[in-house]
C-alpha cells in the first residue's frame, strides 16, 4: 500500500511541497471545489505522468491505482459508445478457483518475503537496514579522511590534495583509490614538506650552484721548509763565531741596514770601521741568505694573496647565499678561518723579522674541508632541485604519490577496518538482492499462472445482474444495463431497447458510473487480473446525486472498508476524497472511533489560499458540521479572500434566518455609511432566498476589504444582542475590542444545527 504521497509544481500545488504521511488503510479528504483534491487522485492513478510527485509504496511493492474521478466518468462513460466489460471470475468451477487462491497465497508469501528483504535492505523510515549500515559505515570513514585532510591543511603537502579538497566524499573515494592500488614509498612527513615546498609551491627556476673554493695553494704554504729553516750566514767568516756565540744573527741583520746608509760607520760606537768589516759581513750574509730571506718574502706575500682571496671568497657567498645554503654554518667556519689566517700572517710576519727563527703556521686543513662540506651539501641540493625542475611533471606524479601513501599510513587502522566491514556489508545486501531478483522472478511467473487460471473462469455477465439489481432496487426502472452482440461490453438500455445513453441525467449517468467502477473493484476489464492486489480511490463519487443516493454510495464504500478489515478480497488500502460535507461524515462515521483518529484512518483537509493548495493533516475528524466548518474558515488567517463574503452571509443565514429570529432591517440600521452597505450586502439572503445564487456568487475582495466585513460582521452580533454566540464560535481568536482572526481548533456547536 501507500505509505506517503509527495505533490510539488503541479496544477494549484505551486508553493513547498505538500506531502500526506503516514498514510493508513482508510484515508479521508476534504476540500472544496477547485482546492486540489482531483490532482492527487490523478498523482495516484498515473504518478509516471507527474516526474516533480512522488508515491512511495510499501516495501517498494506497486499495487494496481483504481481511481473513480472525473477522469474516470469521462474515459469510460463519455469518451465511449459502450461501456467496457468487467470480466469477472466466476463461481461454478470450484477446482480452478481453489487454485487460483492458492497460487494467490504463494504470489502473497512472495511479495510478503520481497517487501521483508526490501525493509531489510532499508527501512520504511530510513533509519535502519543494511543500506543504512553501509552508509553509516561510509559516512564514519568519510569524517575520518576529512578530519586527516584538514590536519594536513596549510601544510605543503596539501598540494596533493588538488581536486579533492573540496567535497568529503570525493576525498574519501580517491583514499578507496589509492588503497587499492597504491605502491609509493613511505616517507616521514617532514621530507614529504621539504619536497612539497618547491614542488607544489610556485613554479621553481634553476638555482645557480655554489661557487666552490681552491684552497691548494694556500694549504701548499703551510708545508714550505722555509718556516722551519734557520737562515743565517757563513760559518768560516772571522765575526761568524762572535755572532753564533752570542746568537744575534737577526740582530746584525737588522743593524747592517743602518751601517750601509751612515757610510760605513758604525751606528752605535760611531767609530769608522775598516773594510775588513764590511767584507766581512758580506760575507757573512752570502747570496744563499740572501736567497732564503727572499722565499720568506715571496711565501708571506703568497700566503696573504691567496688568504684575502679565500675570504673575499667566502663573504661573496654569504652576503649573496643560495637558498640551499647553511649560511649560519658557513658563517661559524669562516670565522674561525680568519681567526687563523690572521694568527699565521702574523707568525710569517715573525719569520721576515728573525730569519733564524722556526716558524709552525695553524693548519687551515680541517677548517677549510668543513667549508668545502658546507658548500657541497648545498650544491648536492641545488643538482637535486634542478632535476626537479627538469623533471617537474613527472617528481610532482611521484611526490603526490607519495603523500597519499603518507595518508594511507595514518589511516591504516581505520581502512582495514573499513574494508572488514564492507565486504561484510557487500555480501549481504548482494543475498537480499538476489532473494529479491529471484523471489520477484517467482512472482512474475505465479501472476502468469494467476492470469492462465483467471481466462478459464472468467464471464462478464455477473456485472450486468449485479448492477442491475442495484438500480431496480433505488427505484431506477427507465433503464438498465445489457451485454452488446460482442458479448465483452455494456450499454444503457430503455424499456423498448432503445440506447439510454445519451437522455441519462447527470445524476443517472454519475451514479452508473460508479456503479460501473464499484463492480469493476472486484473484476477486471479484461479476462485476467481480477485478482491483482490494488487500492482504490474514490474522488467525488456522489457529485449531481441526491440525498438519498449520497446515502446508498457510502453504504457501498463502507462494504469495501469491510472487506479491506477482513481481508475477502483483493483491496488493500482506500482513499475517499469529498467536498460533500454530508457525505464525509456519513462515509467517515465509525462507533467505535472516540476523540483521536483511529490506526487504521487518516483525515486531512485541502484548502487553497492566494490559489496555492496547501493539504493539513488532522488527529481528528475535522469535519463537524457545514456551519461549524464555516466558521473555522473565519477563524483562519489565511482564509480565502475569493469565498469569505459569502462564508459570512452563509453563516447569517444559518443563524439569524433559522435560529436567531432577528430583524435584518433592524440591524442594518443601526450602521451608517459603506459599514450600512456592507451590512446589508451580508444580509442581502434576504430577498434573494437562501440559496438562490449564493451559494455559487464569489466577489474577490483585497485584505484590506476582508477586514472591514469582518468587522461588521462582528458587529452584526453585538448590535443584535448575539455577541455571545460569536464569541463562543470565535473560541480563542475573540478579542474584546476588536477581531483577531488566528487559526484554531473547532469548538463544540451546543444548538440545534440548521
């Protein structure tokens, strides 16, 4: 049966969707003409033809739609010179019967284990089932692969992400990828970070390598003999014994300058000396010192040329450092560089001074070995990242392979629980699915059986004597219902034989039909499927019909209620639509019913409001009386300005004419100007009579208009003494003062109704 039925963008049903949930066995409809009540018969009987509604049936389980609707009436009665047959099953081969109530039971065991597996797969409600689990199971992954993706944001690594950072569920399906098939190797975050910021970062440029420094020569120097030579002069000269005794070699070096510039004279004794003297300490300081002392010259000139270049060098790359660099560390060697470049100028500087002095110079070994480390780990870099570069599509495809294999790792524990569970999952929603592809494949071939069974038993010829009982027994004797010469159709005969058809009253002709389609509820029109489950709806059935016959269709759809209760027949669920007043609470009376709605009914009522239909569930039968219901629409706020004035008259009518007895004359003339006017526009019954016109007379009128007549209608009752009935019909939207008009529930209506 159906369990909701949705109505959207079609016909008057323009605003939000209108949904009617909850649906039971029995489901009563009450609306006025032109309110909407024929659109969801039509949704019903064809929802295929209404893609913006939506019929949800139990279990999945379609039923056969049998709508009575004008639809209905005009397809079978007007649009057709005969009336389609109602084949029937009939009553005489017991045994072709039997069977085919026992197919029947094992075609319901089917649909009963179809629609058992369909609400285990999913719940009516939606809250359970398998499905529900799986989602569920899908949903906790999801939040788990988004809550990793938001702790990697604003990292480098998110680069990897592109394309799926957007949306959860994207994300967790390229994870379900990647898990599949991802081969990548496992590296820690930070060097996953390192690569990413030049690779998923702006588009890198070639880095110039680090210039590297030549420390051959300088490192040479610190080997040369002659800081370790003692230069001084001949042995075999005559002062060469006086100057190795008292070891001032350096000393008399240094004084022989200032005696070759005072001619020949001696600095400190200022005596002239003899030319002995002077070959003496030529010879002495020979052409071999002479030579020494010039490599001791040439090697601190060296020394100091190659040291001011090292580090003229070294400051070049600081000030301008590679982005690979360790400057801080370059910084730390190079001073410790200079600190002993400066030390060893210094101690050269010593040995020019005192040739005969063995100088040892601090080994810049180990400190320029650490420079060239620091320079060629950051050339090392720099080869590295212009690969990169070189190569930057194909080191992107890899890093981002690996970053999601990063990801795979911190989710491993929740993947592997995840895949357990799925396939778990999997499995058996795949068993339901094939019990349910089998067990419907089960079915179909039972409804087959069903239908071979149905064209052995079949006449049509039970709906003639059936409907034609009914008419002769409502006193309808200028007419009745015969077979045609083809045997499988109907048509409207008089007395004479003469063709009824066409000189049928639209009362005749609409309870016909009805009768028509009551009948064809337990047939088929054609000479199968008289035993397929359906529902049905009945849609104004006692339109044109007098009282009497309003009272005959119910009792008819009240036996249909019965056989649904108990279960005789094929129906499964029924829908009663009206605008019928007399008849909803004729075909809605149930004794066993108190205050609250039945489990096996559902009432609702649809109004149209600004030519939007609106459909409004009630716990209760909301239909009390015509002037009851009356005055409910006064109480609404959003009542219909198209219908309001003649919902007041109405209600006039029904008091003042019938139970108030006051003078219509008398009151209006308690008003002056347009309120005297309105006054007696509501009063206007009068001299019409009571339902000449009114009933069917509708002036629009804007908010503004409304409120006025409202205000004199309220007034009709205070100015007449009646203002307590007003007041008891107004409930709790009644104000001392002035009306306030808010929706309410009914009150009780303790007089006489009209």
């Amino acid at each position: 049966m159906i369990e909701s039925i949705t109505i959207a963008n079609v016909a008057t049903y323009a605003g939000a969707p209108e949904q009617l949930a909850g649906l039971s066995r029995f489901n009563f409809l009450y609306g006025s003409n032109g309110t909407g009540k024929t659109t969801v018969s039509r949704v019903i009987a064809k929802e295929t033809d209404f893609p913006s509604c939506q019929v949800k049936w139990k279990g999945g389980t379609k039923l056969q739609p049998m709508v009575y609707n004008h639809d209905f009436v005009e397809r079978n009665f007007h649009q057709l010179p005969e009336l389609k047959g109602v084949f029937t099953l009939g009553e005489k081969q017991k045994d072709t019967l039997t069977k085919i109530e026992t197919v029947k039971a094992e075609q319901g065991a089917l649909t009963a284990k179809i629609e058992n597996l369909t609400q285990c797969l999913t719940s009516a409600d939606g809250t359970a089932g398998k499905k529900v689990e799986l989602a569920a199971l899908e949903s906790a992954l999801r939040e788990k692969c988004w809550t990793l993706k938001q702790k990697l944001d604003g990292q480098h690594v998110q680069g990897a992400f592109k394309g799926y950072m957007g949306s959860k569920d994207s994300f967790r399906s390229k994870i379900l990828q990647e898990h599949a098939s991802n081969a990548a190797t496992l590296l820690p975050q930070t060097d996953l970070e390192k690569k990413a910021a030049s690779i998923f970062g702006p588009t890198p440029i070639t880095e110039a390598f680090v210039a590297a420094i030549d420390t051959t020569k300088l490192l040479s120097c610190e080997a040369d003999p002659i800081l370790k030579k003692r230069i001084i002069g001949k042995d075999d000269v005559d002062i060469a014994a006086m100057i190795k005794k008292l070891g001032n070699s350096d000393w008399v070096r240094a004084g022989r300058a200032f005696y070759d510039v005072n001619e020949e004279v001696c600095p400190f004794c200022q005596q002239k000396t003899t030319a002995a003297l002077r070959r003496s300490l030529d010879e002495y300081f020979d052409e071999a010192f002479v030579n020494d002392s010039k490599v001791i010259d040439d090697l601190a000139t060296d020394y100091a040329t190659e040291a001011r270049r090292l580090q003229q060098q070294l400051a070049t790359i600081i000030a301008s450092p590679s982005k690979f660099l360790d400057v801080e560390k370059l910084k730390a060697e190079k001073e410790l560089l200079d600190t002993k470049i400066t030390l060893n100028n210094q101690r050269i500087a010593g040995k020019r001074k005192e040739a005969s002095q063995v100088v040892e110079l601090e080994s810049l070994t180990n400190v320029t070995t650490a420079i060239k480390a620091v320079i060629d780990d950051a050339n090392i870099q720099v080869a590295a990242h212009n690969k990169v570069v070189a190569n930057l599509v194909t080191e992107r495809t890899i890093l981002t392979s690996q970053v999601w294999r990063f990801a795979l790792e911190e989710l491993k524990a929740d993947l592997d629980a995840f895949k357990t569970a799925k396939e778990a999952l999997d499995k058996a929603i795949t068993a339901m699915k094939d019990q349910i592809e089998n067990a419907t494949e089960e079915r179909r071939i039972k409804a087959a059986e069903i239908r071979e069974l149905e064209k052995q038993t079949t006449s049509v010829q039970p709906t003639v004597d059936g409907i034609n009982e009914l008419l002769i027994s409502f006193g309808f004797q200028g007419f009745n219902l015969t077979r045609t010469v083809s045997g499988t159709s109907y048509k409207l005969v008089r007395p004479d034989g003469s063709d009824a058809k066409a000189t049928l009253s639209e009362g005749e002709k609409t309870f016909v039909t009805f009768l028509y389609f009551y009948h064809l509820l337990k047939g088929s029109e054609s000479e199968s499927g008289m035993t397929n489950d359906r529902i049905v709806v009945f849609d104004d059935p006692v339109s044109s019909l007098d009282s009497d016959i309003l009272f005959i269709v119910s009792s008819l759809i009240k036996n249909v209620f019965d056989e649904v209760r108990e279960g005789t027949g094929y129906i499964k669920q029924v829908f009663v639509l009206t605008h019928n007043v007399y008849f909803h609470k004729e075909v809605t009376f149930n004794p066993d019913r108190r205050k609250v709605a039945m489990g096996e009914e559902t009432f609702w009522v649809v109004r149209k409001s600004d030519l939007v239909s609106k459909i409004e569930k009630h716990n209760t039968n909301p239909i009390k009386t015509s002037y009851e219901l009356l005055w409910s629409e006064v109480r609404r706020t959003d009542r219909s300005n198209l219908t309001i004035q003649n919902t007041l008259r109405r209600i006039l009518e029904n008091y003042f004419k019938i139970l108030g007895g006051a003078d219509p004359d008398k009151i209006c003339g308690m008003f002056e100007g347009k309120e005297k006017l309105i006054c007696k526009s509501l009063f206007s019954w009068v001299n019409d009579g009571s339902h000449f016109v009114l009933d069917d007379l509708y002036v629009s009128m804007d908010s503004s208009m409304v409120e006025i007549y409202l205000k004199v209608f309220r007034e009709i009752f205070k100015k007449s003494d009646h203002l307590a009935h007003y007041k008891m019909m107004m409930g709790d939207a009644f104000v001392d003062d002035a009306p306030v008009f808010e929706a309410t529930a009914p009150v009780a209506f303790p007089i006489a109704q009209p």
